[in-house]
C-alpha cells in the first residue's frame, strides 16, 4: 500500500470511535519509491518525464519532479527500473548505470541541486556503472575496459580516473538505512559472493580504489553502504546523506504540524533495529520534540523494535487480529489498518480521559 492509502485507512478507523475527530493526514516515506510524489504532495511542485536509454536495453520513461526550490527530485527505483539480478538475492540489479544516467540527464537541466532517493534498490555492481557515467573507467590486468554489469568486478585490475567529470550540480541521496559499505555487506541479504564467487571480495577492492583516489575512507562512511555501494557510489561524487523521512518531514513543516495536535498515529509493515532512520522513527522524535504521544502500527516485530520507546514512541499495536498467512494479510490489509486503528484510537480515547 502507498503511504496515502495507509493514511486514510487509519482515519477511517479513528474517525470511527469520534466521527467529529479532527486529522491531520501526512504521508510519509523512508526514501524508497513514492519519494517523489509525496515531496510534490507536500511542496508542491511540477512532475516531469525523462526517457533514458540505458545500455542495451530499450528506452525507459522515469518520472521525476521539479520542486519550487529548484531541486530536481527523482526515486532511483524509477530509473532502475525492475529488479534484474540473480532471484537468490532480493531486489538486485546488475547494473547501475540507469541511474548515473538519469543523474547526468537532471544535470543538464542545471536544477539548484538534484535529491535521489536510494531506496527500495541494491545494486549487486557497487555502484561502478553509475561512476562510468561519469568517466570513472575500471579495467582488467591488459588494460581492457570492463563492461557495465556485476560480474565484471570479478576481472577488475585497475582504475583509470583520468577522464573524470564530476558533477557541476549538487547531490543529495535519500536514504532508507545509515549502514557504511563495510556494515552493509555483513547482511543477510547482500551475501554475493553465494551468487558470484568472489564478488564481494572484488566489489570491495573497486571501493578501495575509490577512497584511495580521493583519500577518504569510503568503505567506513555512513550511508556508503545504501543501496548496495550506490551510496559509495554517489559519496564518491561529492553527495551529502539524508534520511528520506527526514528530508519530507522539513520539506512540509512536519514538526510545525504537531504543535496544533493531541495524538500522533503512525506505522510500517515492520519494526526493527533501522526503524530509527526510517519514517516511525522520524515522527516518533518529532512527537516527543513536541510534547506528544506517539503510537506506531505494524504488520511484525524485528529484533530493535524496543529502541522506538526510547525514540519517543508510547505505544507498538498490531495490525493482525490472528494469525494469518502473509498472503491473506496483504489482501485484507486496507481493512486490517483501518480495525488496528479502530482499536488504537479507543485505547487512546481511555488514555485522554484519565
């Protein structure tokens, strides 16, 4: 469900214990895809279209937005397109290079600065194909260039920086997650060397290479790890990190929204040690900042999850009533969020009147 949909399922709940409930909907985001749409719901702005012609594939329409700031904002899971690796890792793509191609194509447009959010995407290449983009030229021990794609790494030798063109615009990427490529790569879901024998291994000498030349320790850089070395990627280029739930919170005066509220209600599938960074964890500071008790609904429950107390949550509620399949509950999952928030909203109803 998009964020829009979640919300007004939650106030359809709440509005049933108080029909004269007054809400306030703000949709939020961890970075991943809908950015783009909810910082035009928020700021305003104007949706574009660029087609990009990523190599050897046909053309790829990838919808972006201009923002009254002059910020040129667009969701990397857009311009990578859909997930074309190999099935034993989850959403991974072989190749980056769409991305450092619709980077290039928002550059020409000269926007104030270009916002990409990473989530929602890992790159099994480590970012080398967006950085080919833009005259970074890795090569086998003959010197040969290596072709766009993972399992080039597996021959890299060397290198070349010397047609480097950095970008003239400035970079933010959005990100879902503050784990450095060294962090990142100790995850369950980002094992590639069980997909390609050695790839990890060689997509970390590939970062080597990069701190090397721009004498900074990349893999230890927090947010270098997103997107599966895209971060990497992008801090090579110059980009600052920012928490998408972060950036969209600013973006639409969050924080000034909570000063005319009682309550906040809030949620994600599920909750665990990276909620903090994501939008739960975003509101849940805000609230406390503001004085307020703030209630998250979720789907399940990950190791991490208590952290979100002492971020500034009052309570966690399910959104399951029984046990049920993850089929069955993502059919009925409107209706599911809609009784959760039914039930919260008596609970927090009690708790006004004490």
């Amino acid at each position: 469900m998009k964020a829009q949909a979640v919300a007004q399922a939650m106030v359809r709940g709440l509005k049933r214990v108080s029909p004269h409930l007054e809400v306030s909907m703000y949709p939020m985001a961890s970075g991943g895809s809908g950015t783009t749409d909810l910082a035009v719901r928020v700021a305003g702005g104007r949706v574009r279209h660029e087609t990009i012609l990523p190599s050897g594939r046909r053309p790829r329409d990838v919808k972006w937005a201009m923002l009254p700031d002059g910020t040129a904002i667009f969701d990397a899971r857009d311009a990578m397109g859909n997930p074309d690796g190999p099935t034993q890792l989850n959403k991974a793509y072989t190749n980056s290079q769409p991305l450092g191609e619709m980077l290039k194509r928002l550059i020409e447009r000269r926007p104030r600065r270009i916002v990409v959010a990473l989530g929602d995407v890992l790159a099994a290449d480590g970012g080398m194909s967006l950085l080919q983009s833009f005259g970074v030229t890795a090569r086998n021990e003959y010197g040969d260039i290596l072709t766009s794609g993972a399992r080039s790494l597996l021959h890299l030798h060397h290198v070349d920086f010397s047609d480097l063109t950095p970008p003239a615009v400035p970079i933010l990427a959005l990100t879902d997650e503050d784990y450095s490529w060294n962090q990142r790569v100790q995850q369950p879901d980002f094992r590639l060397d069980l997909i390609h024998g050695g790839l990890t291994t060689a997509s970390s000498r590939y970062v080597d290479f990069l701190g090397e030349h721009i004498r900074m320790p990349l893999a230890d850089l927090s947010g270098s790890g997103v997107g599966g070395g895209l971060g990497m990627a992008l801090a090579f280029l110059g980009a600052g990190f920012e928490p998408g739930a972060q950036y969209l919170g600013k973006l639409g005066a969050l924080a000034d929204l909570m000063q005319d509220v009682d309550w906040v209600v809030t949620g994600s599938s599920n909750l665990g040690d990276e909620s903090e960074h994501q939008a739960v964890g975003t509101v849940a500071h805000l609230a406390r900042e503001a004085g307020l008790s703030a209630v998250a609904l979720t789907l399940s429950l990950n190791p991490g999850h208590l952290d979100l107390y002492d971020a500034g949550l009052s309570g966690i509620y399910p959104v399951l009533d029984r046990p049920r399949s993850s089929r069955d509950a993502h059919r009925a999952l409107p209706s599911l969020i809609e009784k959760a928030a039914f039930r919260t909203g008596y609970w927090m109803q009690a708790m006004s009147e004490i």
